[in-house]
C-alpha cells in the first residue's frame, strides 16, 4: 500500500457515495456533496480523491481552496475555481460559455475593466453576477459534467459564498457536482450561510470517522512497515485520535526520532510535536483571547491528568474567567468540553507545551509543582515538575524529588529514583542532606549497574562522620567495587571500615564486614595472603556469628579442594550448608558484599558434579537477591547459574541466563560477572556451531580485569581452549588450556586445574595426534579417579576411548557413560554415548551402534546440540540409517524465562511491565518474545494465549 493511499484507509462508504454522486452526475443529475468533520479527519484527502475520479470520469474538475488572509477579497474563490480554466481554452469556448445570460459575469474576469466589485454595494449588480454565474456553469456542463469543488468554506469570501448557496439550489437537473468540505466546529458570521447549504434537500453529508486502531496500524505498516506498526499503533493512535493528517504527520517525526533516538519507545510518541502540527494549533491559538490561551499553556505544562484546578492556578486566572476560556478552546477543537477538559489529542498537548519559550516552560514548572503541593497532589506528578524546573537551591524541591525516589525504590523502578536524585543533587541539597542524597543515588545507580554509583558512594563514604552509618554505606560500596573487579581498593577499604568498627559493637555488621573482607581477598591471587590471615583469625575467634558459617564452611571446602582431597571430602563442609539453604521456603540471607560466599559454595558443587544442587542454590540466591533489591549479586548469580546450566547441557535456560545478564551488565566486555555470562554465551556458541559469536564474546573478555578471579579463570579457559578446537586449531587450544591451567596450578586449585588438562588431551586426541594424547590420558586418568568426580573421569575416559581401537575403546567409552548417568549432565552424556555409538560401529557391533547413536542423537537434540546431533546423524548415516532431526518446537521448547515473558505478554502486560517485574531491560523482554513466537508458530501478542494453551496457530 501507498502511503498517499493509506490517507483513504477505512474510507470505503465515503468512497462509495463519491462514486454514486460522480455517476448520478454522468446521468445528468446535479450532486451536492458536504464533507464534514474536524480539522485534520481528511476531509481534504476525500476531496482529493473525488477530484481524480471525476477527472478519470472526464469531468471538468474545477478546484478552489479558502484562505483566511484572503476572506475580504470579493470574489476571490469563484476566481480560483474559473479563472486559469477561462484563459487556458480558447477564444472561441471562452465566448460560448460567456454568451447569454453568462455574459453578465463576464466583468468578474476583465481585469482592464474600471468597474470594482463590493460585496455589499447595495445595487443589483452581485445578483446580476450570481445569475451570470450560475449560466456559465450550466454551459461549461453542457460539453462534459462539471466537478466544483470547495475546499474548507468557512474561509469563503461573502460573494463567492452567496454564489455557492445560489447555486446549491439550482442544480438538481444540471450535470453539475457541487462539493465542499467544512467544519461545523467553527463559529464564524458566515456560519449561518454555510449551514444554509448544508441543509439543502439535494445535500449529501458524508461525516468521515477517525481511524480504529486497526487503521492506524494499516497505515504505520505502509509508511514504516509491521515490525514498527505493531510496536506503535497503540501510542500513534492515543497521540492522533486516529486524525488522518495528524498521524501522517505523526508518523514522519516517529520516523526521524526512530533513526536519532537508538532508544526511542512507544511512550516517547506523547512528546512529539510535528511543524505543521505545532503552526495548525499555533493559528488556532492567535484567533483565541489571551485567557484562553494563558488556560491551554498550563494545562498543556501539567498535563491531561491535572484536573482544572491546578491549571488555573498555574495561568493566574480568576475562577470567574474560566468558563468563558474553556468555552473558547472547546469551540476552536483543542480541548474536549470535559469535566475536567482534556486536551483532544496528546499530539495538540505536545505542539502547545513545545511552543512555549523555554524560560516560560521554566517558571510554568515551577509554578506548576507549587500548585500541586497545595493540593497534596501524587509525589510523582510533583516531582516531575521539579525535574523540568531551574535549579534554585529550594530545600522543599529536594524534599520532593528525595520521596519521590524513595516510592520509586519501593515499587522497583530504580532508574526512575536515579533520575529524581541527580536532580536533587543539581539543585543542590544543603549540607546537612547532601551525603543522604549521596548514599541514595550511589544504592540507586548500583542496583541499575551504573559505574556512577562507585563515585557518589565514594563522595558520601568521605562526608560521613557517624562510624554505623559509614560503615553501612562502605559495605555497598565494596560491593560496588569489587563487581567492577576493583578489589585491591575494596580490601583498603573494608581494613578500614573493619578497624573503625571496633568490638563489641555491631555483631552482624561487624561479621559482614569480615565476610566481605574475605570474600574480597580470596578472589584476586595477590590478595590472597590477606585472605589467609583474615581466614585464621576468623577460625581461632571463640565464637562465630551466624552469618559467617556459611563461608567458612564454603573456604573449608575450597581448601580441600586445593588440597586435592576427594570430592565426597571436598562435599563435607558444603552438605550442611544446602541442608539449611534447601529448607522449605528457604531464602537466603543476601547482601552484595557477601554474595561471594554463596557462589564459591556453588563452584564448588560444580567442581563435585553436583550440577543440580549448584543449579539449585544459584536459583534461591537470585531470588533472593531480587527480592532484598541486592541487584549485583543478583547478577553475578544469573552469570554464574548461566554456566552451571551451560555444563548440564540446558543450553537454551543457560542461554536466557547469559543474554539476561550481559543485557543488564553493559556487554561481555563490561568486566567483572560479565566474564562468566560471556563465557557460559559462548560455550552455547560452540556447541551450536556458531563460532563466530563465540569469538566475538570471548575477544571481548581479553585482557579484562575481572578474569583475575577463580571463579572465572577455569569458565574463560574452557570456552577459548573448546572454540580453538573446534576451529581447528589445535595448538592454540592446547596453549590457552595450558595457560589456564598454570594459572589454577598456581592458586592449589589442581582439581579444576586437571579439567583444563582433560580437555587439552581431547583436543589432542580429535586432532588425531594420538601419541601426545595418550601419553597424558593415562596419568590425568588416574587424578581424576582419585579425585571421584563423574566427568572428569568421564572426560579421561574418553580420552583414552580415542586413542584406543576396536573393545577396549568400546570398554572406555561405556565406562564414560555409565558414569555420567547420575549426573545430570546431558550434553557430556550425549558426546560420550555419540563416542560409544562410533566405537561399536567400529568394532562392528551395529545394532548397538545403531541403539547408542539415536539415544546419543535424541540427547543432544534434547540439550539444543544441533551440531552434535549432527555427528550422530551422520555416523547412522554411515550405517545407512535415515534420520530427520527436528528442533524443539511449541510450548515444550521454550525456556524457563521464556515462558515467564511469554505468560505475562498473554495477560496484556506491556514490554515495559514485564521488563520491571523481571528485572530485565526492555530489549532482552522483545528478545524472548521473539524467540517465542518463532518456536510457537506464532506472529503477534493476540496469538500468544491460544498457543500457551496448546491451540494450534492458524496462519
């Protein structure tokens, strides 16, 4: 569809009588066509389209269009319409059509003529003309029907008018089509002569309608196609009333504002103002007494929701000159004769807030936020004002925007309390305030992942006297720091604060400072002496406060770890700890500075093999996290859980976890849990073949601070060392899985350090260099069996299954899956049953082969393995077996976040409500959702109910 004809949309009846009054013209009866609406329904665009029918129906189509500036010039229309028609045919038509009684308008056209023409002389003269008139159109539609068509009358001359209302009455047996456009809006002296027509019994009124939504989404789909009109139809056609001209002008400034504005969002419609809008609105305003014009600029400065009172405060108008301006705008077609009025459209708002001089947006702000205040109007409709009003140093405008923020924190929506703090922190706040406002903003900022919040924590951290409260406020901002990977100056920090604290004092805050002390030093290798020494004092202390079991029970465990004892002794100090945490109901008591202590736990479970319960325990940390507003160890937590779930084979939930949380964090090259998202992302890359996204993640990774961390190094090892290999490049796998593991060997985590061995001795082994691999399965073998974790005596198991042949490679590789049974890892089960399958092919055992294959086959398409199902495929290919792999489809296909996103677009919440009750940004919201609909079958949010209850989609 054509933009012009999308102007026409829902336009079929109006359409229709057009074509009715064209042939009943053709029939040699006269028409007599009113189009009458509202400025700005397309009265112009049918007047248009009746001018092209007729044309194409070989009608003479003659056209005039009304000016105000020219209203006073006699005759002005009716020259529009005749005069370029009269000179451009020739001599002789123009005197058959100026013969008879036409004659006498002839002076209307003879400029040298000395006779000027009044339209109130008094004489006979102007009926003499209106005969004169109405002959030369009765001869022009003697050769072919004559079309005259009128736009907006109520600009009209008085004489041209008067000829249009002789006429009106006279044409009911001559071919002669009459049409002209009006509003009955307008009050004008001419209104009664205008009105006189309209009623004429030969009149037809055609009353065009503004657009359905529906039609302003057909129109959005034509001029900036669907994707932008499903997104916008709703907010164009709230902005518009669904007015043909304002949404086609609308729709240019949504375009450009698209290209400028990378995050332009449906409710960013509201404040834009299209030129020819804004001087539409503006030549209503000047026809319009100051009173009135005074009422519509504070109302248009607070906003339909206001109410009346507030904006006659804000206009400085007396109760008793309401009425009458309210009256005004009403006729003029800006405000809606409502109690309380509203503006008619948002977009009229808009152009009459945006015509404003900035210092007058100013001080109507100003005057506006007072004016609230008075009437104990809602924190946030005050506070808004304060945002747009100068910064004066106004102790109550700190007040404002300080409770605003607060019920913004309260209802979750920290970026909306970033806003209203670093206002207030423009303003300024006094001194007294200002390290409160600080501390705030710095808690708000962080909880968005916004590295300003590390400045005005730092700012407040140094105003503050009081040690408590000092203390509280440094405990956020260690936590700040050491997610940015700052933990050298987080443990100065905390030795400080630590030392402030003293004895004796706050028990719990004095444990948390310990914990965060700890926690801070254990990450970062040359800080680990610190860890140590704060690790004995912590176990020789006579009593421990509850809040530190928990680590020290996760510190024992990872120092078994790296002392190399058996996982079942590694798990010792752990089980109690997931015994308590897995209490029905269970929360965990999270702060961000303390977090580290739960995500060592789950390192180390993941080390154990004890995929699920680290799976588990990431989960009630997340949700806990959220619930308690402790935002970056909720994020740390979906980076960590992203990888556990990337290790069990949940490719898509792991997926979901990693976009999640690089969506939130600022990318893979944010630093800090990035590190872990981005390498969780790309192992999904890998195992999916899709090895250029993992490069990009994982390049993004190099040289970052935040790999300096245990937690870290082994995830970022293993997904360079696998993207290496799987581009065939051997030596550089073998090289970074070395580095990697040297750098665990280095820390006593010789445990992870040997899963980086294993993998190395794999690449090896599918690059076909045997006799390196072999020389090291054997060893790496016997660690791993001494250590008893499942895959990695699996993954050196099946190190030696390939450098082995015919039984005793079948032997290895049924070992491997037999110990990978239990736990819950389903991408490494499918790779060694997808091993097994090939060495019983080998060995020519092929029913078995054949059995081994479709089950490792059906594994890897259960985990999103497309890539090792194809191995499969292609190894019972080789056995002459056809196989079709099909990808999960439907609802069983979508992941976890996915179905959440999914269930609450079905319940009719916006993008923007989803993204707030999730905790995720908008972007990541429309991600899943188009994930959805590609996997239900589906094309828009109305389908999605139907498909969540297993209805087939109907396409």
């Amino acid at each position: 569809m054509r933009v012009s004809s999308a102007l026409l949309l829902e336009r079929d009846r109006e359409l229709a009588a057009i074509d009715a009054a064209i042939e009943g013209c053709r029939s040699g009866s006269g028409q007599l066509l009113i189009v009458e609406g509202a400025a700005g329904l397309g009265k112009t665009a049918l007047l248009a389209a009746l001018r092209d029918r007729a044309r194409s129906a070989e009608f003479t189509v003659l056209q005039a269009r009304s000016v105000e500036f020219e209203s006073k010039f006699s005759y002005g229309v009716l020259r529009q319409l005749f005069e370029n028609w009269l000179s451009s045919v020739g001599r002789q038509e123009r005197s058959r059509v100026l013969s008879g009684p036409a004659k006498l308008a002839a002076p209307l056209f003879e400029y040298g003529a000395a006779q000027t023409f009044e339209e109130n002389d008094g004489t006979d003269d102007c009926y003499s003309y209106l005969y004169g008139l109405y002959w030369m159109c009765v001869h022009i539609a003697e050769v072919t029907p004559l079309a005259l068509l009128i736009d907006d009358i109520e600009a009209v001359d008085w004489p041209s008018l008067r000829f249009l209302h002789y006429l009106a009455a006279r044409i009911d047996h001559c071919p002669i089509l009459l049409a002209i456009t009006t509003d009955p809006a307008t009050s004008d002296p001419r209104s009664e002569i205008t009105r006189a027509i309209t009623v004429s019994p030969m009149a037809q009124l055609l009353r065009p309608q503004a657009l359905t939504e529906a039609g302003v989404r057909d129109y959005l789909a034509s001029a900036l196609g669907g994707t932008a009109a499903a997104r916008y139809a709703h907010a164009c056609h709230a902005a518009t009333g669904g007015f043909p001209f304002l949404l086609s002008e609308l729709t240019g400034e949504l375009a450009a504002a698209e290209r400028e504005r990378p995050d332009f969002s449906p409710a960013d419609i509201a404040e834009l103002a299209p030129p020819k809008v804004v001087r539409l609105v503006l030549r209503q305003l000047d026809r319009l007494q100051p009173n009135a014009t005074r009422l519509i600029e504070a109302m248009a400065v607070l906003g339909n929701e206001a109410g009346l009172k507030p904006a006659i405060e804000v206009a400085g108008l007396d109760q008793r000159e309401v009425p009458e301006a309210q009256g005004a705008l009403a006729d003029a077609g800006l405000l809606r004769p409502d109690i309380p009025p509203r503006f008619v459209h948002t977009i009229v708002r808009a152009a009459v807030y945006l015509n404003l001089s900035a210092s007058a947006r100013n001080m109507a702000h100003v005057r506006a936020a007072r004016a609230l205040i008075a009437i104990d109007a809602p924190v946030d409709d005050i506070a808004a004002h304060f945002l747009r009003a100068p910064a004066a140093g106004d102790p109550e405008t700190v007040r404002v925007l300080r409770e605003a923020a607060r019920k913004a924190v309260a209802e979750q929506r920290d970026a909306s309390a970033v806003t209203y703090l670093t206002r207030a922190l423009v303003e300024p706040p006094a001194p007294d305030v200002l390290p409160r406002v600080l501390v705030d903003l710095g808690r708000a900022e962080l909880r968005c992942l916004e590295p300003k919040g590390l400045d005005h924590l730092s700012q407040a951290v140094e105003l503050i006297d009081e040690a408590a409260v000092r203390g509280r406020v440094g405990l956020d901002l260690v936590a700040a720091l050491t997610a940015f990977a700052r933990n050298e100056e987080a443990v100065a920090l905390l030795q400080t604060l630590r030392a402030e604290a003293g004895h004796g004092q706050d028990e719990e805050h004095a444990a948390l400072l310990d914990a965060a002390l700890l926690s801070a030093a254990e990450q970062i290798p040359d800080l680990r002496p610190i860890a140590r020494r704060q690790l004995r004092r912590l176990e020789a202390a006579p009593s421990v406060h509850p809040s530190l079991g928990h680590l020290l029970s996760a510190e024992r465990a990872a120092e078994a770890l790296r002392r190399g004892e058996p996982a079942d002794a590694v798990m010792g100090p752990v089980e109690e700890i997931l015994k308590e945490s897995f209490a029905g109901g269970s929360t965990l008591p999270v702060h961000d500075a303390a977090a580290h202590s739960w995500c060592l736990t789950a390192f180390v479970l993941v080390q154990c093999d004890r995929l699920g319960d680290a799976d588990r325990l990431l989960t009630i940390l997340v949700d806990g996290a959220l619930k308690q507003g402790a935002m970056l160890a909720a994020e740390t937590g979906y980076c960590l859980r992203a990888w556990v779930r990337a290790a069990a084979g949940r490719l898509a939930d792991a997926e979901s976890d990693a976009r999640r949380a690089l969506d939130r964090l600022g990318g893979a090259g944010a630093g800090g849990p990035a590190v872990l998202a981005a390498a969780a992302l790309a192992e999904v890359m890998i195992v999916r073949q899709d090895l250029g996204e993992a490069r990009l993640l994982l390049d993004k990774c190099d040289g970052d601070e935040g790999a300096r961390s245990l937690l870290f190094q082994l995830p970022l090892a293993l997904a360079k060392g696998r993207l290496y290999a799987a581009q065939g490049k051997t030596e550089a796998a073998v090289g970074v899985l070395g580095e990697g593991g040297r750098l665990l060997e280095e820390q006593d985590l010789h445990t992870p350090a040997l899963a980086l061995a294993n993998e190395s001795a794999l690449a090896l082994a599918r690059a076909g260099r045997v006799e390196q691999a072999r020389a090291l399965a054997d060893m790496r073998l016997t660690r791993a069996r001494a250590f008893g974790a499942p895959r990695l005596v699996a993954c050196a198991l099946r190190v030696r299954g390939l450098v082995s042949a015919g039984p005793e490679a079948v032997g290895y590789f049924h070992e491997a899956v037999e110990a990978l049974q239990s736990t819950g890892a389903g991408l490494d089960r499918a790779a060694a049953s997808i091993d097994l399958g090939a060495a019983l092919r080998d060995d020519g055992r092929l029913e078995q082969a054949r059995a081994e294959l479709t089950r490792g086959m059906e594994q890897a398409q259960s985990c999103g393995a497309w890539g090792l199902a194809k191995t499969a495929r292609a190894e019972l290919a080789a056995m002459g077996v056809r196989v079709r792999i099909t990808r999960t489809t439907g609802v069983d296909g979508l992941t976890e976040q996915e179905r959440r996103v999914a269930a609450l677009a079905a319940k009719g919440k916006s993008n923007r409500d989803i993204a707030h009750a999730l905790f995720v940004t908008i972007k990541t919201v429309e991600w899943h959702l188009n994930r959805a609909y590609r996997k239900l079958g589906i094309a828009s949010r109305g389908e999605l109910a139907g498909a969540l209850a297993g209805q087939l989609a109907t396409r």
